[in-house]
C-alpha cells in the first residue's frame, strides 16, 4: 500500500474522537492510510487503534513510551510514513476541528505545491465556535509570524497540511525541535527556505468536539519566541 497516502495524526487521549475519525478516513473516496502516533494515552486510545489497525491494515499505530510533544511525536510519525514509502503525507488534529472530507481536496493541491495547507483565512475568515478574542488572538499570532519571518502565507499556524514525500526527505525534519505547535511554523520555514512551493486550500475550522484543548502557558511561549529563534538562524545546523 505504499502507493497510498497516509494521514498522519498525533493523538493523546482522543478516543472517542478516533472512534469517529479512523473510520471516517477509511471511508473517504480517495484511498488512504491512517497511521496514529500515540503517547501512552490512558484512555486506551492506543489500545483501540492498535486493534483496528490488527483488522485493517490501511491502519497503522506508531506507540510511544510516554507524552513528549507535538513537534516530537509528528517528527516519529513522519519518519514512520517516510519508512512506509508515502509519496504524499496529510496531518490532521484528532478531534474534528478538520474535516476529514476535505482531505482529498488537500491531497489535490499536491498537483500544483510541495505543500498544501489547509487554511482557515486565504479569501476570507472561516472558523466557527470561536470566541471573538481567541479569533483574534489565532489571526494576529499568524500577522505576527508573517511579518517575523516575511512569509506569504495567510495561515502559517494551521496543522492541516499535506506533504509531498520530497519536501520532508532532505533531513529538513532533524533540524526541527520545538516541542508544541511551535513545530508547524518551524517545519514550514525551514521548508520554504528550501524553496518548497506552499499553496493555501480554504477550509473551515470548526471548535473542537470533545476532550481538552492541548495548548499550556509553556506551548504558547514557545510559540510566541519561535518565530525569533528562526530569524536568526539559532539552531540552524
């Protein structure tokens, strides 16, 4: 099945939202894998993922010893779909604020980018169940990232993306090392200084369905001096 995109996503105690999701990735018109990187969930998340994917095998679980971090953990699972010989990679959040029937649109974007990002804001604003300040805060977070790191792209914080194989197989992935959500802006920065080519396809994000937000006081400082640490150069190699 290596011909067979796969979407990737980092999962800590999402189950019943992966009770959901996995099969409604399995059902979608175009074909694909779903590989879970999981953190030891104690809701069992791993457990259930790990016995579907014994009955289907479009369905992949990468388990890790314990909760290290999004930037880590996307980092392990692309390295597995890599292993897996991907040719084109999505990453999507485990609890339905991205709708998985616009995976496929996602994957269509790869025709004409090296990267295509699922984005809330090109052509408009399309987020729903947000309170006005945390709207604002998301849009000046992506303002302040644009003009930081002079990228020309609406929605540089957006983790619904796909990956041609080729934009993450140059060792671009062993340069990153942020922890949290940090990592998107980082991934992407080091992969336009590459010259990949990066489109926006417009999606609505829609508030989480079930389970807690990810996002701690530590998450967002990262996030808020990442921007300057790539600036200048810090941690390079």
């Amino acid at each position: 099945m290596s011909d067979l995109p796969v979407v990737l996503i980092a999962s800590y105690n999402e189950r019943p939202n992966l009770e959901r999701l996995v099969p409604a990735l399995l059902s979608l018109p175009v074909r694909v894998q779903v590989l879970v990187v999981d953190d030891s969930s104690p809701d069992g998340s791993g457990a259930y993922v790990g016995e579907m994917a014994r009955r289907e095998p479009r369905v992949h679980l990468l388990s890790r010893a314990k909760k290290a971090g999004y930037g880590p953990a996307m980092v392990a699972g692309f390295g597995k779909a890599l292993e897996m010989n991907a040719d084109r990679m999505v990453t999507m959040d485990a609890d339905f604020s991205h709708d998985p029937n616009d995976v496929p649109r996602l994957l269509e974007g790869l025709d004409r980018a090296d990267i295509a990002i699922g984005s809330r804001y090109a052509g408009g604003v399309r987020v729903l169940n947000w309170a006005p300040h945390r709207l604002l805060l998301s849009m000046g977070a992506n303002t302040y990232v644009r003009t930081v790191l002079g990228l020309d792209i609406q929605d540089c914080t957006s983790g619904f993306r796909a990956y041609r194989r080729e934009a993450l197989n140059d060792g671009v992935l062993e340069q990153c090392h942020s922890c949290g959500y940090a990592f998107l802006v980082e991934l992407l920065h080091r992969c336009v200084k590459r010259k990949r080519s990066v489109c926006e396809v417009p999606i609505t994000y829609t508030e989480r369905r079930e389970g807690d937000s990810k996002m701690s006081k530590r998450v967002m400082l990262e996030a808020a001096l990442a921007p300057w640490r790539l600036k200048f150069g810090a941690r390079n190699g």
